[in-house]
C-alpha cells in the first residue's frame, strides 16, 4: 500500500511514532527517538524543529487523519453492535419464562430502555415502569367469595375511615 509520502531517517520515523505514541507530546518523543538527556526547553525547540519539517508533517496529518477515521469506525461499531446485542437481550427475555411460565419482562423492558437511550429517545432520568399485572379468576373460600384488594384506593380507604 503506497502512500507517497517522503522517507524517513530512522530516527525521525522514531519521532512521529513516539509523537503518536506520547500523545502528540512532542517533548517527549524528541527525548525518547532521539535517545537525549538535553534539558527540556532544548528538546522543546529541537521538537518544534522537527514538526514544522517538511518530510515529517505529511506522516504526522497522515497518522492523525487515520486514527480519527478508526476512532469514528470503532464510535459507529460500538453504538451498532451495542443496539443489536440490546435487541437480542429482549428476545432471549421474552423466550425465557420462569416457573409459572411468565416472560422476564424486566429483563425486556431494560434492553429496550438501553436502546432507546442509545439513539437518544430518552433522558436518563426517564424510567420505565417494569410492573406486571396477574389477573386471577374469582377465588372462593368455604363458598365465599374472597375479594383480593391488593393496592386498590388504600390511601382513599384511610381518608374515608379518618374522616369518620
């Protein structure tokens, strides 16, 4: 794969590679490529030296210009892989069932959640609400009807009652 760019010495491409590598501190990629105990302003102008030259620039916008298009591939890669592994979790909840044969709708609810966040439909103080509604048949006991009032106007109930 050719590039056209210009050759190196040895130790410039040394200098570009500790440049990418220090994170773009060009200080310590003169000391490191060129093996120096100088005191750091002379490595500081020695480095400035060596950006502005000509045969090492292009290499420079060339490293540069391929990490920020890898960076924007793994970006885009995370955030599609990360939907579709959401939407597999969703399945794989709705098709597990626990001893009474439910779904784990939690479980469902969550990776939609995580979704939706991931394309920025919701906040992360938005919450969804993961109850589940059983719906029993009449139940009877000796004969009576047994009514079940489980969180049904407990709080109108106590107000009527206080009232009295």
């Amino acid at each position: 794969m050719s590039y056209d760019l210009p050759e190196l010495s040895e130790k410039q491409n040394e200098f570009v590679k500790q440049y990418i590598i220090n994170g773009f501190n060009a200080t310590e990629a003169y000391k490191t490529a060129y093996n120096t105990t100088a005191n750091t302003a002379t490595c500081h102008v020695e480095a400035s030296r060596l950006l502005k030259n000509p045969k090492i620039t292009p290499w420079i916008a060339h490293y540069r210009k391929n990490m920020q298009e890898h960076i924007e591939q793994e970006i885009n890669y995370t955030i599609d892989d990360a939907f579709n592994e959401f939407e597999d979790m969703k399945i794989i909840a709705l098709e597990s069932k626990d001893l009474y044969g439910r779904p784990n709708v939690q479980a469902a609810n969550k990776a939609i959640e995580m979704k939706c966040k991931l394309k920025g439909l919701m906040q992360d103080d938005a919450q969804v609400n993961n109850n589940v509604v059983v719906q029993m048949g009449e139940v009877e006991v000796d004969g009576v009807p047994l009514e079940l009032n489980i969180g049904e106007d407990i709080i109108n109930e106590n107000k009527t009652s206080e009232n009295s």
